[in-house]
C-alpha cells in the first residue's frame, strides 16, 4: 500500500471565500500537477471565531470541491500551519489526506461512535460547555483498542462549534482511527515545578486540606518562599501559581500511549524523566483559593487522596526546553537508534531537519498539533516561535492545528500544553 499523502494550506482574509480559496489554491495546485492522482478521503479545517459563523458555508464550499471527502475540525484561539500561527484575525487552515476509506470513522453526537468494532484510536474535538466532559473524553477513550485519545476544545469569543461532516454545538465529534493508521502523538508541558511533589493526604471536593500529612497552604507558601505568619501576603504570588496533579494510578508510571508490533504507536517509547519537567499524565490546574483558617488551597479540580501535586509557574523557557524533548522523542520513536545517536544534516535551503530517515526509519506524512490559546508565540518570546520550533525539530512537513480552550490527550482534559501528534509510513 502506498504510503498516504498529506497536503496543507492556510491564509488570512476578512472574506471567508477568499480566506478558504487561497487556503485551498496551494492543495488543489498539487492534487492537479502531474504524477498526483489522488483523491482526498479525510480533511481537516480549523478556523478563527472571525469565521465561525460561516462555518456552515465553508463546510459546503468543501463538499463542492471535494465530494467523497471527510471533514473534521473545529474554531479556535487562533490557527496554524507549518511554521505559521494566525491569532486575532480571520484565517483558515485546511489539511488533506487520502488515508483508505476503511481506516477511520467520523462520529459527533448524532452518529456517535459503536462499541464494535473497536477503533486503535481517536481524535477529538469538544465544546467545553459541555457537561462531564472528563467523563466524555475518557469514555470515548475506553471505546478504543490503546485507550488513547487526542484533540481539544474549541476556542472562541462568539461562536463556539466544532466539525465532523457537518458543525456541532456542544458534546463533541471527531474521527476514530484502525490500527493501520500509524500515528505518535506526545505532550509538551509548559510550566516549571516550583518546589517537591507532593501526596494528598487529606481532600475534600475541590479543597485540598494535607500534603504529605502537612497543611496544604504551608507547603504552597514554603515553596513560594513566603512567610507563614501573613499567608494573605502570597495572594498575588498565589494567582500565578498552578497545580499540577497526577491520578494515583498514573502518577510514577511514566505513560507514554500504546505500542504493538515492531512499529512505534502511540506515543512510542515511553517517555523518560528529564530534568525537573513534568509527566505527560499531568494535569495543571488554576490554584482558586486559600483557607487560611483550615491550612488548605482550592484547586479548580477534584483531587482524591493519593493524587500527586505538584505546585509549578508558567515559563516560557520551561515551555520551550519541553517542546524540543518531545519533538527529539518523536524522532527517536521514527528513527533507529544508531541513527538518533548521529546528528542529522540540515535539508538544503530550508534551515530544519529532513522528515525522512533512511536505514529501515519511517517518515513523517503530516501532523496535526493542538496548543493552548495561552502559549502560541507571545509565549514562546516571539510571532511564530512556538510553531518554528516544531517545523525545525521535525521539518518542513504538512502540520496544521489550533489553539485550543484545553487540550485533550491519552484520557484527561488539560491546560496550558500543547499535544502534538503525526501520522507516519515506512520510508521504503
């Protein structure tokens, strides 16, 4: 079978038929050049609130150029193409596959996905409106062979809706891939522990009462260098720091997605500690509130005893540092060994790495990356920063993605990272 083709677009244009058109001109340029005869099975659209509300239009304009072809998407923060983010304006960016009719199913609320046959893995894309969305995410993972999914939620300041051959408000939608999808998928934290992890020892709902059999708040206040004696004083010191936890099952088992046969899946390797970075099993969560009185913090989560926590700050060098490991971890899960162990050569003329690894590796066909609406380049120091960091560790390959109100990965909904995820094929 021959390996699937990935071809992207993206523009910005106040008009959405301008918008989709130029999106478009460079696929349908491709799709019409000599040696391409393809027909798209499966696409991906993402676009900015500006033009949320013609999804619908955009969604038809679609059929039309491409009958027989599969839709899924959602709106978001902003929007991205390989190297390219657009925030705060109109823009598009579309992404085609001819992945095999037979390797995939698109689902939404209205043709939700059956228990059988079961799926390798899936997408998703979620309105966080949506009630026990936790639930959702992880019951959608359970239906699935790897128990791992992966997507976001949709993002916007007016219209709030998603896509799956038709636009969704609420629930979610996405598509579900077999195991004949060869996909790597890895999360990238973007905060700096501040201080030791720590055991819940005590909770309530949202309050967290002991750590390690101490009041929650002194621990909180001796890692934030505070004085216990006017826990007040840490208040704006407090609404920068966050929370990051791990379920009691996940908390040390180093979870890095699925793995069958002699091929890398999901996630391939596990990863391994680096440094002081945090699990890809970690949630961050916003620190609500002090007890001063009781000695316990309020977290916008419900952790259970025996959850690990772990207080951390947003950091951009943090951010930075974790997004090249787990670009360097994708290479490794595609590459050989001895040739990881070697530096690879620039591609000529382009400045980043080439995307195909002889000796028995695999390529990278096309990627699609979900990131907070709280990174993106302001974050990362720079316009575009964060997605030329991936477009130089993995090379110039189709990649598009948004900028999600949360991110969705293995079965947790999280905040403030990033969930890059490529579809791959045997260099030969």
């Amino acid at each position: 079978m021959p390996a699937p083709l990935f071809l992207q677009g993206h523009a910005t244009h106040p008009d959405w038929r301008m918008a989709l058109g130029l999106a478009l001109a460079p696929v349908e340029g491709r799709l019409g050049s000599e040696g391409y005869v393809v027909r798209p099975t499966l696409g991906w659209i993402y676009f900015t609130d500006h033009l949320a509300p013609h999804a619908e239009a955009m969604l038809a304009e679609l059929n039309r150029r491409f009958p027989g072809t599969h839709w899924v998407g959602a709106v978001g923060g902003g929007v991205m193409g390989s190297g390219v983010e657009y925030f705060d304006e109109p823009a598009v960016a579309v992404l085609l596959s001819d992945l095999p009719a037979g390797s995939f199913r698109l689902f939404s609320g209205v043709a939700p996905l059956p228990p059988r046959p079961r799926w390798h893995a899936a997408q998703v894309h979620a309105d966080p409106r949506a009630p026990d969305l936790e639930d959702l995410v992880g019951e959608l993972a359970a239906r699935t062979d790897a128990g791992y999914v992966f997507g976001g939620l949709a993002a916007a300041r007016t219209r709030v809706c998603h896509v799956a051959d038709g636009v969704w408000e609420g629930g979610l939608s996405g598509v579900a891939f077999a195991d004949s999808v060869e996909i790597v998928s890895r999360v990238t934290q973007g905060c700096d522990p501040l201080g030791p992890t720590r055991t819940v020892t005590e909770a309530q709902g949202q309050l967290v009462v002991r750590l390690d059999d101490r009041p929650a708040l002194d621990c909180l206040l001796t890692d934030l260098g505070v004085d216990a004696t006017e826990p007040r004083d840490a208040l704006p010191r407090v609404q920068h720091t966050l929370a990051a936890l791990s379920a009691p099952a996940t908390a040390s088992s180093g979870r890095g997605g699925a793995r069958a046969g002699p091929r890398p899946r999901l996630g391939g390797r596990p990863p391994q500690a680096s440094g002081r970075a945090l699990g890809e099993d970690t949630r961050v969560r916003h620190l609500i509130g002090i007890d001063p009185r009781g000695g316990g913090i309020a977290v916008a989560d419900e952790p259970v005893v025996g959850t690990s926590l772990t207080f951390c700050r947003r950091d951009p060098q943090a951010a930075r540092r974790d997004l090249v490991r787990i670009c360097a971890e994708i290479r490794e899960a595609l590459e050989p060994q001895e040739l990881w162990n070697a530096p690879p050569a620039a591609s000529a003329g382009t400045g980043t790495l080439p995307t195909e690894v002889g000796g028995g590796g695999r390529i990278i066909r096309g990627a699609v990356y979900v990131s907070c609406a709280g990174r993106g380049g302001a974050h990362f120091g720079a316009p575009h920063a964060e997605l030329q960091l991936v477009r130089h560790a993995l090379g110039d390959v189709p990649l598009v993605g948004f900028f999600a109100g949360g991110e969705i990965a293995h079965r947790h909904v999280y905040g403030y990272t990033g969930v890059l995820t490529v579809f791959t094929a045997p260099t030969a």
